[in-house]
C-alpha cells in the first residue's frame, strides 16, 4: 500500500500513483496481554492520577480542618514543582512497566506501511490523530514499548500535564516533554523523533460520537518546523482509541474559551466501573510513509501550505485504506 511521499520540491505535488520507487515493506507489531491487575495499575499510573489529585483536594477539605487541608495543597504544591530526573533509572523502569502492560491491555496493534522507510539515524515528526480524550495509542510509538528501530522518541504533551504532582513524573520518564515551539526544535535538533497530536485538546472539545475528529486545517504549526528542521512528517492514525472511554463534555463558547486558555479541555469520563480506566477494546495503530520536505530556515507560506496539504491528504488517505481492515465504520472529519 503506497502513500504520498513528497520529493522535497514543495512547488510540486504527486499523487500517490505517480509516485516512483521500490514497493512498501509492511511490518505489524502485537501487544502481548499479560496480567489484568498489572494492566489496571499501570493504567491508573499513567491515566488515572488526575482524578486522584481532584479526589484527594476534595477530601482534604471535607474531612480534615483547614490548616491540615492547606498543607494538603502544599504538599502538591511541592511536587509540582520540584525538578523531575527524566534520567532517573526507578522512573525509567516503571514508565517500561506501565507501557508493557498498557500496550497488551487492550491490546494495541501497530502497523507500518513501509518500515523500511524509516532510518534509525534520522528524526522524523510524527503527526498522531486523533486526541479524542486521550491519546492512548501514542504509546505503541513510544521508545519504551520497542516496536520502532529508532532510538531516541519523545512524546510532546500539553504543557498542563507537566503541572500536575506526580502525574508530571510519570510522564517524564515516560519520555513526554512540554509542546513548546522552542522545545520542539531543539529535541529535533538533537536527533530526537518528536510525535504530536496537531489537533491538541480542541479536538477533545469538538470530539462528537460516530465519527472522528482532527483538527488540522489551520494547524500549520509543526508542519513549519518540519521545513526548518528538514525533518520527514509523518502521519500517524489510531483507530478505536475513540471508544474506550465513555464520556460527557459541556458545549458552548464559554467551554472552549476555557479549555484554550488553560491548554486542557475539562471533560468527564469514565471506563471500567466507573473509573477512569479504559475499556478493554482493540486499538489499531496505523503510521503512513514519511513526506519529506526540502529543508529551509525561513519557509513561505506557500511552502507551509503545500507540505501542509500534502499530510492532510496523506492521513485521510491513511484512514480510508486501513479503516476496512481493522473493522472500522465511523467517518473521518477534519476540521
């Protein structure tokens, strides 16, 4: 199965059947399932300390008198400043713990259109899709689960996870890092694999039931870095990751003005028995072939525009070819 793939002349576009080379190499990863109660704790781990904050603030000032409910607060206060060792080898070893048993959990699948296209010794931007309430199919990309041959991959999360106590370590030795623009280029520049979810925490808010949501028409953003570094982008689909958690989310202005200006869309949801712990349904992950980009400091719009065009063709492309095969039936709207 062949995908766009641009010759680094933004001034020209190909259609996938025009395009020349040798024939893809599809490779396919399975996650294993292992233990259902060491799933449930690496899942509450990486998702679930959220609400274990909100819940132990609640209860602090319900049952405690208040000079002991604000030391609460300092105490997270505390943690949440605190610097984080990213190196840490007990945090290292348990973000591998989580990862190996949250990968064959559900279980999560990963398949690559052509995994010879990938060079261990380049650094590619991965544009993973969608955010819906949580982007827990990134994980099969990820350096601790090893289905990928490249050595150095950081996740670029919402800077709000970073300010949550506990939470933010987790995701640090997990290998998360705050989407920062000054953040980005420099883990590029340093031969990191960098894989973002464009749409961010809009798509969340506009995430509606039957069909799937990414916001890419005016995300230009990390497709402009993808150009200044020189750096292939590449497109990235998760498909069945919007139904394993069930959800309810207000609407109107005020909510989405809220979540812009706090870089989180606050959503209730829920999975097994109530918890915040995803429901047991197969993921498929799905990563096209890299577009390639001629590298300049200084991109035009026009260039911008173009590439950009070109990913927003290639992950609707990704979504049309696979969705059949992984028994997918909902519709892909980008906004």
């Amino acid at each position: 199965m062949a995908s766009s793939v641009a010759n680094g002349d933004v001034r020209r576009r190909k259609s996938p059947s025009s395009e020349a080379g040798p024939p893809p190499t599809p490779a396919e990863f399975q996650g294993v399932p292992g233990s259902t109660l060491f799933a449930y704790v690496a899942l509450f781990l990486w998702v679930g300390f959220a609400h274990t904050i909100v819940l132990m603030i609640l209860a602090s000032f319900i049952f405690l008198p208040f000079p002991k409910s604000l030391g609460v607060l300092g105490f997270l206060f505390i943690i949440m400043v605190i610097p984080v060792d990213e190196r840490s080898k007990w945090g290292r070893k348990l973000a591998r713990f989580i990862f190996k048993h949250a990968i064959g959990y559900f279980p999560v699948n990963l398949y690559v259109e052509d995994i010879k296209a990938f060079d261990p010794n380049e650094a590619y931007v991965f544009g993973y899709e969608p955010h819906s309430v949580w982007p827990i199919g990134l994980i099969s990309l990820a350096d601790h689960t090893g289905f990928l041959s490249l050595p150095k991959i950081k996740v670029l999360a919402s800077t709000a996870v970073f300010y949550v106590p506990f939470m933010r370590h987790i995701w640090t030795w997990s290998g998360a890092a705050p989407a920062s623009r000054k953040k980005f280029v420099s883990l590029l520049e340093s031969g990191y694999s960098c894989i973002i979810v464009p749409g961010g925490v809009l798509e969340t808010v506009y995430m509606e039931r039957g069909s799937e949501i990414a916001y890419l028409r005016n995300r230009k953003g990390f497709v402009r870095i993808a150009i200044e570094t020189g750096k292939p982008l590449v497109p990235v689909f998760g498909f069945g990751q919007s139904e394993v958690f069930n959800w309810w989310k207000p609407k109107g202005k005020l909510y989405l003005q809220i979540s812009r200006a706090i870089k989180f869309a606050p959503i209730f949801f829920w999975g097994e028995l109530g918890l915040p712990l995803p429901l047991r349904r197969p993921m498929h992950v799905v990563i096209g072939r890299p577009i390639v980009p001629k590298k300049n400091p200084q991109p035009t719009m026009e260039e911008v525009d173009d590439i950009h065009a070109q990913f927003v063709e290639a992950m609707e492309d990704l979504f049309e070819r696979h969705k059949e095969r992984v028994g997918y039936h909902s519709q892909l709207r980008i906004l």
